[in-house]
C-alpha cells in the first residue's frame, strides 16, 4: 500500500526562481496541450488523445528549447494529468452529470510538478531534482518504504514535497473493542463510548480569526485597492493555517480511533442522508471527507476494519429497543425513546446506532456499506 510523506523544501532565491520557471513552462504546456485537444475536436471532429500528444514532446523540445530545461517525465506527466482531465469529463458525460469541460489553468491554480519515477533523490540534508538540482530539505520524521513518485508543490511562496511510498501494513496487536462514531457540527465527532471530541481551541480561535478577516475583505469594495489586497492576503494566510490545523487534528484523532480500536463504524456520507439534517451538515464543511479518508488509510495500515453505515434514521432510532420515529427527539439534543422509555444524549444514541449497524450483536444489523478499508 503506499504512504505519502510531506516534507518542506528551502530552496534558494536562484532554485526557487527556476521552479517558479517549471511551473510556468507546465502550465503553458498544459495550456496548450488543451487548447490542440479542443480546437482538434471543434474543427476538425478529431479526437486528439493524451498519447499524441506525449509523441509530439520530442518536437515541441526542438521548437521551444526552453522546455529542454524540464525533465521529461515531468513534462509527461503534465500531458497525463490533462488525460485525466478529459477521463474524467468523458466519465461524467456518460453518466449524465453536470460534465464540466477541463479547464485552463491560471497563473495561480497551477502549483505543482511531478517526478512520477526518476530523475530524483533525497538524504538528509538535500532533496535531488534533475534540471533543478540539489533543494535544502528537512526530514523532520523518516522516510519508510520504496519512494515512488516525488512531487513538489508551491502553496503561496512556500516550497513542499511530497513523496509516495510503498509501505507494508504493520498489523497493531487486537484490542477487542469496537466503536461508533458520530460527527455533528456542535462536536467534532460523538463516540459510542460517550467520548464527545471538541475541535481543539487553537482551532476554534483560528476559526474567528478567518471569518473576521473574510468580513473585513467583504467590506473593501474598490477590487483594486490596497487595503483589499492585504485583506485578502490575509484571508489566504489564515486559511492555510486553518487547514495545516484541521489536518493535524484529523490525523491525531484517527490515529487515536485506530490505537484504541478492532472495528470503527461510521456513516456513509455518500449515502444520502435523509432525516438527518443534510443541508446543515453540508453548511458546516468541517472536512469529514477528509478526516474519513485519512482513518481509512490509518486502519489499512494497521489491519483494521473501518465500516461504513447506511446513515439513516440513525438519530431516529432507539439503540434499546429499536423504535424508530420522530417523536423519539424530545429536543435537537435530547432523545427520549416513545415507546420504551429510554432517554440519552441525542448523538450519543446515534454513535451507539451507528456502532450496531456495523456489529453484527447489535440491534440493528442492517449493514448496507460494509467494507474493510
Ligand atoms: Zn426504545
């Protein structure tokens, strides 16, 4: 299975001048490259495909020596990443939804390269890029595994890169509990444990802070002014900080979930919640996705099973005797079951639901999604 390691990259003024220039030198490419596939198709009725194009390199090298600056799988993988971008589009215009035609790639939304097999090294000190050359890294925790792909990517004047890696599971010893996890938007996440997670405070204050410095941007009319600009500068500042936040918290809180537990069952989010408060849930982006993604990832490493539940009902349903309607929610946080009488925190009884949706002894065993991640 593969692991991703970030790391930060200290190039120097010249270094970060030149990976400044293979940014720009991709983005055309990938520019271009779209430009050929889409007036191929509108004048011509031909489709160009992302093989064509990866032929076409040797050539456009001789043309524009400059690209000869760039190391040749980088450049391939620019051509790759733009097929992907048609797949994709193809996918959805099968499928009916919104397609969506790939976009060009402004100045700022293009801020990575990737050294998808070779023309790369790392040790202690440097990490080595052909056409770039040796970039001052700091390897603040080891790389494990086979290196796979190296990427470097520029996120508002700061360097990183990321390698992927091919790592063996390492099984954590059993422990012979399982729990449910329920995420709302007045606690990070409920367990059926009746532990109640709280985004950290630094978090929360961080939080303030953002939405403070997005009013204080609202409030700049002139598009064009100073002030806006800092303001805005300020908004993506803080932003960054923010999501650098939530992930660490998310990885701290899976990799909490996955020590302490055999089985993690949580809800479908891709099954549409109904009778849940979707529309809430969705105002609230607090990133589950991503937390999801990374518990899955930790429990495949550590031989896991993470389960996912059909969401619905669950805070409806008695986790006592199983009656499930309405009436059951005294109050947004209160649940009072009609018929057997059983009274509890609102999504401490939905943690617990959802924990017997995924343990067979539970109550209820409709398990609809059930997948060892
Ligand atoms: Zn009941």
């Amino acid at each position: 299975m593969f692991k991703a390691f970030r790391y930060r990259l200290r190039p120097t003024k010249a270094q970060e001048a030149a990976l400044n220039e293979q940014l720009r030198l991709c983005r055309n490419l990938y520019n271009c490259a779209l430009q050929e596939r889409r007036d191929a198709y509108r004048k011509a009725g031909k489709t160009v495909t992302g093989y064509d194009q990866m032929k076409d390199l040797t050539e456009i090298k001789a043309a524009l020596p400059e690209y000869k600056g760039v190391y040749s799988q980088v450049l391939q993988d620019v051509l790759k990443r733009l097929d992907k971008a048609f797949r994709a589009f193809y996918r959805r215009v099968q499928e009916g939804s919104k397609p969506g035609y790939p976009r060009f790639q402004g100045r700022d939304r293009y801020d990575s390269i990737c050294y998808p097999q070779s023309g790369f090294s790392v040790s202690d000190k440097t990490a080595f890029f052909s056409k770039i050359g040796n970039i001052r890294i700091r390897l603040h925790r080891p790389l494990e595994g086979k290196v796979k792909t190296a990427t470097i990517t520029r996120d508002c004047g700061e360097w990183s890169v990321s390698y992927i890696c091919e790592v063996d599971a390492q099984p954590l010893p059993e422990t012979g509990s399982s729990v449910g996890v329920d995420v709302g938007t007045t606690w990070f996440c409920i367990t059926s444990d009746g532990e109640f997670v709280e985004n950290p405070r630094h978090f929360q204050t961080a939080m303030k802070k953002l939405r403070v410095a997005q009013r204080a941007v609202a409030r700049k009319r002139n598009k064009r002014s100073n002030r806006r600009r800092k303001a805005v500068q300020r908004v993506a500042k803080l932003h960054r900080k923010v999501a650098r936040q939530r992930l660490d918290f998310h990885h701290k809180t899976a990799l909490k979930l996955v020590r302490e537990n055999d089985l993690i069952a949580h809800e479908d989010l891709n099954v549409g919640g109904m009778g849940r408060g979707t529309l809430a849930r969705s105002i609230h982006d607090v990133g589950w996705g991503q937390f999801f993604s990374l518990l899955s990832q930790k429990a495949a490493w550590a031989a896991r099973k993470v389960v996912r539940v059909d969401p619905r009902y669950t805070s409806q349903a008695c986790n006592q005797c199983g009656h499930t309607c309405r009436e059951n929610r005294a109050s947004q946080s209160r649940f009072r079951c009609v018929a057997c009488g059983h009274q509890e925190n609102a999504d401490l009884n939905a943690a617990r639901n959802i924990l017997g949706r995924a343990a067979p002894s539970g109550i209820n065993v409709a398990v609809v999604n059930a997948s060892v991640a």
